[in-house]
C-alpha cells in the first residue's frame, strides 16, 4: 500500500516511526530534502541485506515523482519487506500538498 503527500505530512507532524529513506542521488537530496535518509537507488538495492532489520518494519521510500521508490518498493517486497510504502508522486506532490 502506497502512501500519499497528504498522509505522509501527517505521519511526520505526528513524529511517528517508521524507517524514512530518499532513493534519489545524493546531489538531488541536498538540494531539497524531507528529513529521510539518503541511500541512493543502486547502493539501497546492492546493500538491501543491511537493512534486514526493518523487514517488519514500516518503511516510506521516495524520489522525485515516485518512479524510482516505486522501483525500490517492488525489489524490496520481493526480498521480503512486508511495510514498504511509496510516496505517491514523490518529492513533487509533498511539496505541493
């Protein structure tokens, strides 16, 4: 189940928990950032093993439009992440919401 600007500005007012990451190159994430951990799309899905810790966990992943987290989202379901959630629209809706 994906996750909308809307809700996720909620989760973050709210200070849930949840493991937040920004799949987006580490340039793109300093000119504009949510707060999320930075782990860029190549190294999430070459080092996926270190976050085998969270795969019970909520975890929200984003980009710039949702494409790339979308990406992430399925290859991590398949590794066996149960609470993957893409940012719908990614960086772009947040900002628009």
């Amino acid at each position: 189940m994906d996750i909308t600007a809307k809700e996720l500005k909620e989760k973050l007012e709210r200070g849930d928990h949840f493991l937040f990451i920004d799949v987006r190159e580490k340039w793109e994430h300093e000119k504009s950032s949510l707060g999320a951990q930075n782990i860029p799309l190549n190294q999430l899905i070459k080092n996926l093993s270190e976050l085998a810790s969270y795969k019970n966990e909520e975890i929200v992943v984003h980009c710039q439009t949702g494409q790339r987290s979308g990406m992430v989202k399925l290859v991590m379901k398949a590794a066996g992440f149960t609470q993957v959630r893409n940012l719908i629209g990614g960086i772009e809706a947040f900002f628009n919401v």
